[in-house]
C-alpha cells in the first residue's frame, strides 16, 4: 500500500445518503466529490409526500440539507455526471467520471424560470411520475441543487427560445461531454434503487388501466407539490375517488419475476398513503390495504399500524390479489378478485387502485458494480462483506442505501453515516489535508455608529421585476430613515452583483445591508457571507423576501404588489436599523469519546473513533466485554459470531487509543458538547467531548407458554446455546415449536421485536439441518423477514417448516402433556383447532429496554420513548443523534434491531461523533438567546421546554449555554418575565417593523 | 409557592371601566413562577385592554412596571412616581400584593387582576397542584409527608372515610384518596403502628379559625 493517503472521498449518488455520507464526512476533515447521474441531487425524498411514521413532510425536513450540502465548501457537488472507472487501492484511487453537458451554465444561471416559460415543448414530468408535465428545459423541482435548468436534448428542438428569454445568458447549446479524473481515499457507493416496473405483472392492468396507479404516482397525486397541488383525485377525470385500494407486494416476494426479496418499506408507505388520502379527502373515504403479511417491524411503526386500523378506519385484508380488471362503463373503476385466508374468492370494486410497488436495483447500478467487482447478490444488490453494516469485498469501497438491499430512510441515513465514519477512518492520517476554509478579513467595529443601511434589490431575472415595479421600490427605499444607498440587480446573488455590494459596503461605509429578494431559507447565508467579506458582522444583514411572499403570490396585480414590496422593504429596513453584532461563541473541543456499552455496538463504535485517532473510554457494567452477542452463535447469514466476537474483542482491548473500563458505570454527568466531565462509579473523572450510549437490550422473560415451569420451554437465545450446546433435550427432540411475538405487539408492549422472525426462521431451518426428519411449527402473526430475508422463509417452507397463524385474540396454548407438550393453535386455512404434540418449544421473546435506559436518560438529560428505548433527534434524518449535540446512540438502546444493522448504527454513531472531535473548536450556531438574569425568577419554564438542554439554573438564575442553543426562540418566547431574548429578534425590532409599515414615507 | 390564575379579562375590564390610564403591576414572584403575572403577562394583559378599549372607541392608556415583590413594602415604593397621574392600580400580583399597593395609595383605585388560588407547587410545566393547607400546625410527620388538611377533601385526621374506592376520592376519580396515599406510604416505609395512634380533634384555632394571624420573630426586630 502506498504511503500517503488521499484526504478525499467520493461518493456516488446524491440521494439522502449520499448527502448525509458527504456533509458528514465534509463536517469531519475530508473533501468530497458528491457525482450525481440526474440534473440535481435529492434522489427519491423530494417527490414523497410525508413520511412514516411521524407525518412530516419529506420535502420539508429535506431542503435544509440539500441547502447545507450544496453550500458546503468542502462538498464538489457534480450532477449529470457517472462515474466511468474506479482504480487504484484503498486510500489512493482514481476515479474517471463523464460529466454530460447540461447545456445551461450553472454559475450563471439563476433558477428563474424565465427559460422554461418560453420553451415550447411539453414533456411528461419524471419528478411527477409523468402525471405532470415539463418543459425541454426544466429544473426537476423548485427546491433543486443546483438551483439551474438543465436541457434534455431528446425532446429540445433547439428553436432558441429559452436562449433568447435567459437574460442572465446561461444558455449553452453547444456544451459537450467531459471526462474528469479525480484522485479520492475512499468511494462510498448510495446510488439508491430503481422502481419496479409494474406493468411486467400484466393481471395488474397499470398501464392499461388508468385508474391504477403506482405508489409513487399517489405519493405525487398526494404532495402539494404535485400535479394536483394535493387534491385528491385521479389523474383520469380529475374526480375525488371513494374507494381506494392498495396491491401489497407488487414486485416483491414474487419469484416468478425474479424479485423474491422483500421490499421492506412498502407496508409502511402503504398505510401512511392511506392515513394522508384520508386527511386529503373531504368526503369520507373507504380505505382497503390488501396484503399477505403486515411488516411494520421498525421503530414506531407497529403502532402507526395498529392506529390506522384502530382509529383512522383503514380496512386491512389478508389475501392475495390475483386479478384486477375494469368496469365497463364510464367510471373505469375497477374489481378486485382476491383470495381470502380461508380459500373463498372475493370480489369488490374500488375507484381507484394503487401498486404497492417494489424496490429494485437500476441496470445502471448493477453495472457499475460490475465494474468495480463488487460481489452482488442473485438480484443486483451489493452484497456487504458480512458484520460490517457498510464495507465490500473491496476494500476502501463502501456502501450505503438501498444499493445493498431495500431499506427506509433512518436505515439509510444510519448507514451513510456509517460509511461516511468508515471512510473516515480509513483515512485518518490525512484528514484535514484536502479541505478548505475560509478566510475573512477581521470585523469591523461599528458599535456607538448611527445606522447607515444600503438597500440592494433584486429583480430576479422578471421574477420580481416582472411584477413589481423595481425602481419604485429603490426610489422609495432611498428615502427612508438611516438609509443611505439603494440599488436594484438583476441577480442579486450572481457573482458580480455580489462583488458591487462588497465594493457598495465600502464606499459608503455602510454598516447594515438589506436585501429585497427572495426567500432567505435558500439565499440568506450567500449575503451573510458577502457582507462577512467585506467586514460586517453576519448579523447585521437582513432579507426582505419579496419574490416568495409578493411577486410569485400577487403576479396578477402588480400595482399592489409593488406596493407589497415598498412595504415590506420599509420593515425590513426599520428592523436593519436597531440590528447589532452578534458575536461568535467558541469552546475548545476535548477530543475524548465516551462509550457507554461495551456490547458489539459500543465496542464497534469506540474502535471506529479509536482508528480515527482520537482516545475513547469504553465503560462496561460487566466484568467482561461482549454483551448480549455472547449468547449468539450465528448470524442471520450464518455468520460465526463467537469466532467475531473474540476478534472484536482482542482489537478493543488491545487498541491502544481505547481505554476499557469494566465493572464500572457512569455515576455523574456534567458539561455540554465538546466539553462533557462524567464522573464514573469507580470515582474517576473522564473527560471528553462526545458521549455514545450503547447499553443494549435485554430479552424479556416470558410469563407465558409455561416458560420457568417446563424444562423444555426456551426462549429463542436459550434455544440457541442449548442447540450449539448439544443438549440432550434438543439432540433427542422430534417435534419443535417456535411461538412468535411473545411479548411483543402486546398492549403493554405494543411493538415489534424486528429479529425474532427471522431468527425462528434460521432456528427452524437449523433444526431441519441438524436433522431433517424433526418437525418444526412456526407459530406467528405476521412473519416479518423483510429485506433479502424472506429468502431464509422460502427457504424453510420448501424445506418442510410448518408455518401457522394465529390472532392476538386466539393465541396458542401449551399444556403440559404426558410425556409431551400439548400445543393447540387454530389454523388459519382449515379454521380448527390443530394439536401439536411438542418435544421442545422455543419463544420469540421481545427484546425490551433495560432498566438503566432510564437512570442514563437522567443523567445525559436525554429522551426515552414510551416503550423504555432512547428517542433519537428525529427519526427520519437524525437516527443516531440526540437533541442534545455531542450525545449519540447505537445498538439496542435505541431500539430491536440484528447484528448487523447495529453494527452499521454504531458506525453511523462513530461518524456523527467525529463530526465534532474532528473539529478544533465549536461555534455558536450565531442566533443565541441570553438571559438577563437580574430579571430571571429562576422559574423553570425555560429549562423545561428546551427541546435541546441549553438552559440551566446557576446561582439562581438561568443561565443558556450558546453552543447548545440554535436559537429556536422557544425561551424568548415563553419566559414569563421576559429575561430572555433571542439575538437579532428583540421586542422593540418586531415593534418597529409594525410601526414600519403603517409609517407613510 | 403561590398559585394563581388570571381572572377573565372582561371581568378585569369592568373594573376599570370609568378609568383612563391605568397602570398594571406585575410581580417578579411566585406569580411569575407560575405564569400568572410576569412581565409577560402584564404586557399582554395591558395590550389586550388597550386593543379591547380602542374597539370600543374608549382608548385606555396603560403603564406597565413589575416589581421584584409585591408583598415588601420597599418594593411598592419604588413605584411611586409611576402612580401620581393615573386613575386606578391593576396588580397582576396574588392577595397581598394588591392589599399592600391599596395600602400604600390609600387614593388610588386598586384592582386585582388575579384570583389567588392556593399554596402548591409544579406538577409539570402547566399544571399546579394544592399541597399545603396553612393550618398552622403542621402534621406531615404523622402522615407519610402526605397533608391530609388539603389533600383529603374533608380535611380528616384519622382516615380514611367510607368514600373511599380504588385509590381515589369519591369527589371525583380524578383525585387521589390522601389517606390512601398515606397508608401505601406508611406501609411502604414499615410505619403502618404510628396510623394507629389516634389524633384527637385538631387545635384549628392555629388556622384561619382564630382569626387573622401574624408571624412574629422577636429575635431579628430592630428597636
């Protein structure tokens, strides 16, 4: 291997975790080239509707990172680009990417959209799912990154038009195609999936049909984004439908196309269109989900399922569909033939049908892999070097999404991050050496100085000045108070108007700047940087967004909307007046990890951080290393764990960056990120700078099924020492019984336990194995082997497993017998009792909190969840970090997961850690609240409601703490005696700005 | 601490119904600890007269203070110059303060601004509950640290009484049975013997019902 290791990473596919892998590994010490095939990045997020299991808007909690990544100045963001060869080794390779011409400048252009209004070719929209139309020149939707059009030369008849209407001259029709060549470290592969085409399973009718849709066309129909701006009705004659199915399983769980995996997110998106087409409809709406097994396995989900069926009134059938034809007459409603549990043929009609379709790898994907000599599975997917959660058969390539296996959001995220921590690691010793960073010039004092306010507008191409009356607006600004310079641009934010400003600033020594342009959620933190340059402080600038919020909503009246924006301008300016300097908060960082856990989570966690170089303290309670992983004698792969384990092990205690604590647990906790003091049982102080909590799970102990009566009722991992044991009572066994959900999906425990099915499974085909004259019945609700591990399933029926259902309401009873266990469960074909004699009955029991969640939840002052696991920042997009920075978690403690996926959580946790042990010093997210504590009644109010642990009561006043704060205003708000402010957003500003705009000039 | 709440503010209104300026008082105590009567309060409550007052082409004009407390006389004093020319006194504080400022501007017309409900304290942020019936000698240690004067609706000493069922009183199922809570405690804490020590009849001369009381520390007096 060569020396010197590249300090950059290149990461293929933009989606969410090509995003989340570069903004961690950028926030860490390392450049990154972001190559995207499409004309911007996003992937799959922005044309979701909401997401599961909380509802929020995917397009909402999305934008703030596209805004992050596509600013980062340690990002290389290429789009339309692939990547052509990947060579060389580990730490040192070179990548050739085709950059495809995109036929528009991307510095120049500025996303207005006047191009595309003159264009006049339609095109179905791919972002709508061809429900909608674009344009030959398109952007493929409002919140892109880059924020440019792009030509799709197929449909361009080069007619000139767009070039002619483009007045920031952007338009390039003779681009041509480039080959870049870039030397990287490391290459993380989230290229995402493909949908599958269901138009290949004929019986369906899509493609023939109108009324049947795909689940993406719904989430599309769904979005207030989309084609309907979010009415609910069908594409095909625009009217609301009633009735409204959903096809599980399309293109999944079908071996007859070749697509036998399961997808392992269609069960949940099914229910979450259902419950939003609900909220949608104004009229009542029948809701039917028809499905084979409910797969609600991941966190918070079973109960998302269980309220859908409980109280949103969303009907859920058992069946499998096998044919869908239309009715003859106008409606083109359609009927459903499907099979019930008990073998009776059904039929009903529905409005409109929607495919639950499948995950699948694009032919694109399964070439490049090919090309790098990527081992992949029999259906395309990278297949992961098994206990790893991210790593390849090559080394220094990893992967991360839906490109090794059908997967969510948070799973996705958790393993971006965790390829981003494992590219990290990989290269250490040249962090730091490719990135950036910027240099100002220092600030320039303008305390005691009265306001002096230059006032830029912007027309926006004819975005703004097509409507408003620019001029108007700058003469009328000219004249305000404290305003001594006003100017109107044609593109506020394009590099030579950003240029005049910082040369404006200096001529007339202005001391705030206004900017009456468009939306600062996108362009806010460009003019903050302009002015920064040109030596003010970010805080002295404010934005007045008159193209969202006037000349887009009032286009058809421009009188008024010209007087909008003189009004807006006016309160803008009279809040720019009273503005101050904030200044930057910094604190060293202790560049120390705590572990807490010294399971294989934490254990993976500390040796990620330790192979980056920093010193970790890994705190265990046992006297010995290995956690609940010592009980387990093969992976859901046929992994051999004991043989992982004691390696693990070995690396951990022999690392010399790790210093073991056993025997020991954390007793006090003071502190805050990059500066924590924990103080630990055995009375010695650690300090460091981030905190990973990875204490586990534990399996419950079940009180049902005789378990602790009969020798021969175990649980599943008693089960398994005693099959690797060779314990008589297995060795002579004939007739076995796995009872699933046995404590879990219960009231009082009211999820789902996620490894349970498929570990019966691997159980049962174990048995079958060991001999295959045994009998093994699987007793279960649902089996929830999602992903690649429907395959074991499969497997196990056509070996001989039996499989039968019960209800929660029927459960099967175990009695003692004879000799025997007497085991009656009401089969779900034949609808009576059925009596299995049983040598040896194992339970699927939960796996539930430990205790200590609850004593650490206090002392980290961190959240648990009703069910006793810790609740992460958010579940879609922060699956690893608490709201408290610089506190992360991995493993069971944040909920049921298998081996593998903790591994890849506690890599992910590795990797939001070193976000900031990667950094030299931590500054205050700029907005803070400061308490005025001669006025504080140390009440409380603001300790208890902020969501992120910032205040703290100290000598009888509270007292915030400006690195955790990120200014949400929530204290401010609530504080009853008004001691608290939030920086840049004082009372007497907002009274200005009222009296502002009733003011006449 | 105590807890108070605000009145409704067309009841607040009536009461300065004829006045042209007023000026509202809040208290940096227990009233802004409970959420009642801060600065924050007191600057809605104003805004909101003035917005309620102007719909009825009547304006009100409004001066806001907060004093650090209302029940310290030095404290009142600090307004005075904010009391000369207005015409009635709001006090966003609980009894005493606005019997202290009525005191003080023996002119003025003072209201107050909120009813005072009780001694307690937080339960969670927004909910207060009652946990001290100032009887004036105090009987916790008897009771598992659980005050049967207040927290048993009919103030009972050697409970409970037949309406108790399940854990809770029979005023409501929303309120826990004090002697159960004082018996689960008691028994949890291996003292069940001391419930058995009867209490004769309680000296309530002590509480309210020997008239108005005073608190004197000889000791610390000047002069």
């Amino acid at each position: 291997m060569s020396a010197e290791k590249t300090g950059s990473v290149l990461v293929v596919g933009a989606g969410i975790a090509g995003i989340q892998a570069s903004l961690d590994l950028a926030e860490s010490g390392y450049y990154v080239y972001l190559v995207e095939g499409s004309p911007a990045i996003g992937g799959t997020m922005p044309m979701l509707d909401k997401t599961f299991p909380t509802n929020d808007c995917s397009m909402c909690i999305l934008s703030p990172k596209l805004v992050e990544c596509g600013r980062h100045l340690n990002i290389k963001t290429y789009t339309c680009a692939d990547v052509v060869d990947v060579q060389g080794e580990p730490g040192n390779f070179t990548v050739t990417i085709r950059q495809r011409p995109r036929y528009v400048d991307v510095d120049k252009c500025k996303g207005c959209g006047e191009c595309a209004e003159a264009c006049p070719i339609d095109v179905p929209s791919e972002f709508d799912q061809g429900i909608g139309e674009r344009k030959a020149i398109y952007k493929p939707y409002a919140q892109a990154f880059p924020n440019a059009y792009v030509i799709d030369k197929e449909n361009c008849i080069e007619c000139g038009a767009c070039e002619e209407a483009c007045q920031a001259g952007a338009i390039d029709h003779s681009m041509e195609e480039e080959t870049i060549e870039l030397k990287v470290g490391a290459v993380v592969l989230c290229p995402g999936f493909e949908k599958f085409d269901a138009s290949k399973l004929a019986y369906y009718g899509y493609g023939r049909y109108p009324n049947v849709l795909t689940s993406l066309e719904f989430e599309r129909i769904l979005s207030a984004s989309g084609p309907f701006q979010g009415h609910l009705v069908r594409p095909y004659d625009k009217k609301e439908p009633r009735r409204i199915a959903w096809i599980q399983c399309v293109g999944s769980r079908n071996c007859r196309v070749e697509h036998g995996y399961c997808s392992s997110v269609c069960c949940m998106y099914a229910i979450k269109e259902a419950v939003i087409a609900r909220e949608h409809s104004k009229e009542p709406l029948e809701i039917t989900i028809f499905y084979m097994d409910m797969r609600t396995y991941g966190k918070g989900f079973e109960k998302y399922y269980e309220r859908a069926r409980n109280e949103q009134g969303v009907r859920f059938i058992r069946s499998r569909t096998y044919e869908i034809s239309e009715v003859e007459d106008e409606s083109k409603n359609l009927r459903i033939r499907y099979a019930q549990e008990d073998g009776s043929i059904c039929e009903e009609e529905f409005d409109l049908v929607v495919l639950s379709i499948g995950l699948e790898p694009s032919s694109s994907i399964k070439e490049l892999g090919r090309k790098l000599g990527l081992t992949m599975n029999e259906y395309g997917f990278a297949e992961p070097a098994p206990l790893t959660g991210v790593g390849t058969n090559k080394p220094g390539i990893f992967v991360a999404g839906a490109f090794s296996g059908p997967k969510d959001i948070p799973e996705t995220v958790m393993q971006a991050s965790a390829a981003a921590g494992a590219s990290a690691s990989l290269l250490a010793e040249a962090r730091g050496t490719l990135v950036k960073e910027k240099e100002f010039p220092p600030e320039k004092d303008v305390s005691g100085q009265p306001p002096r306010i230059g006032v830029f507008v912007c027309h926006c191409g004819v975005n703004i000045g097509g409507v408003v009356k620019v001029p108007e607006v700058v003469e009328m600004a000219k004249n305000l108070p404290n305003v001594v310079y006003a100017g109107e641009y044609l593109y506020a934010c394009s590099q030579d108007s950003q240029a005049a400003m910082k040369q404006i600033i200096e001529e007339y020594d202005l001391n705030r700047v206004v900017v009456a342009s468009c939306s600062p959620r996108t362009h806010k933190p460009l003019f903050q940087e302009t002015v920064r340059e040109a030596g003010l402080n970010r805080a002295l600038f404010e934005m007045a967004n008159i193209r969202d919020q006037c000349s887009w909503v009032h286009m058809h009246e421009p009188e008024k909307a010209t007087e909008k924006a003189k009004d807006l301008v006016k309160m803008v300016v009279a809040k720019a007046a009273l503005l101050e300097p904030i200044p930057q908060v910094s604190a060293g960082v202790t560049k120390v990890a705590l572990v807490i856990g010294g399971g294989v989570s934490g254990m993976t966690s500390a040796l990620s951080l330790a192979d980056l170089g920093y010193r970790v303290h890994l705190v265990e309670k046992e006297q010995q290393l290995g956690g609940v992983a010592r009980r387990i004698k093969q992976g859901l792969k046929g992994e051999d764990i004991p043989s992982f384990l004691s390696d693990l092990i070995a690396r951990v205690t022999t690392h010399p960056n790790i210093q073991v604590h056993v025997g020991t647990e954390v007793q006090a906790v003071a502190g805050y990120v990059g500066n924590f003091v924990t103080t630990l049982t055995d009375g010695q102080e650690v300090q460091h700078g981030v905190a990973i909590i990875a204490i586990g799970g534990e399996e419950y102990k079940p009180t049902e099924y005789l378990y602790g009566e009969s020798d021969r009722v175990f649980t599943q991992l008693e089960l398994e020492e005693a099959l690797a044991g060779g314990d008589p009572r297995i060795e002579n066994a004939r007739t076995f019984v796995l009872i699933q959900c046995v404590g879990s999906r219960e009231p009082q425990r009211p999820y789902c336990s996620r490894v349970c099915c498929a570990k019966s499974v691997k159980l049962a085909l174990k048995l079958k194995e060991k001999n295959p004259a045994v009998n093994v019945f699987v007793l279960y609700r649902d089996i929830r082997t999602y992903g690649f591990l429907e395959d074991y399933y499969l497997e196990a029926r056509r070996k001989g497993v039996v499989f039968i259902r019960y209800d929660s309401a029927n459960k099967p009873l175990v009695e003692k017998g004879d000799s025997a266990l007497k085991v009656t469960v009401t089969d779900h074909v034949l609808g009576v009792p059925v009596v299995i004699d049983a040598d040896v009955i194992g339970l699927a029991s939960a796996i539930v909190a430990p205790e200590s969640n609850r004593q650490l939840s206090q002392l980290f002052k961190v959240p648990l969840n009703e069910d006793g696991f810790f609740l992460e920042a958010h579940m879609k997009l922060r699956p690893v970090d608490f709201t408290s920075e610089g506190i992360f978690m991995a493993g069971l403690a944040h909920g049921p997961k298998n081996l593998e996926e903790n591994i890849a959580q506690a890599k992910a946790a590795a990797g939001r850690a070193s976000t900031i042990l990667g950094k030299d010093q931590l500054e205050s997210h700029g907005v803070v609240a400061v308490v005025q504590q001669d006025k504080c009644a140390a009440c409380l109010t603001c300790v208890r409601l902020c969501p992120y642990n910032a205040p703290k009561i100290r000598n009888y006043a509270a007292e915030i703490e400006p690195l955790l704060c990120q200014g949400c205003g929530t204290c401010a708000g609530e504080c009853p005696n008004k001691a608290i402010t939030l920086q840049g957003y004082k009372d007497r500003m907002q009274m200005a700005m009222s009296r502002a705009l009733f003011r006449e000039v | 601490m105590i807890i108070a709440q605000q009145k409704p503010i067309k009841d607040i209104a009536e009461m300065i119904a004829d006045c042209k300026k007023v000026l509202l008082v809040g208290c940096a105590g227990c009233v802004t600890v409970c959420l009642a009567g801060g600065e924050k309060e007191t600057e809605i409550l104003a805004a909101a007269l003035r917005i309620m007052r102007r719909l009825q082409d009547n304006p009100l004009e409004t001066v806001t203070y907060v004093a650090t407390r209302q029940c310290d006389p030095e404290y009142i004093a600090t307004m005075d110059n904010l009391v000369k020319d207005v015409d009635a006194i709001i006090s966003l504080a609980c009894g005493v303060g606005v019997q202290y400022i009525a005191e003080r501007y023996h002119d003025k017309w003072v209201v107050p601004a909120l009813d005072t409900k009780f001694i307690g304290g937080s339960k969670v942020h927004g909910v207060w509950e009652e946990k001290c019936g100032l009887c004036g000698d105090c009987v916790l240690h008897r009771t598992g640290g659980i005050c049967p004067i207040i927290r048993c609706s009919k103030s009972i000493l050697n409970g409970p009484c037949g309406g108790s069922q399940y854990g809770k009183c029979e005023i409501s199922k929303d309120v826990d049975c004090a002697w159960q809570l004082i018996y689960d405690r008691m028994k949890a804490l291996g003292r069940l013997d001391k419930l058995m020590e009867i209490q004769p009849p309680k000296d309530w001369s002590k509480s309210r019902d020997g008239g108005p009381r005073k608190a004197i520390r000889e000791d610390v007096m000047i002069g």
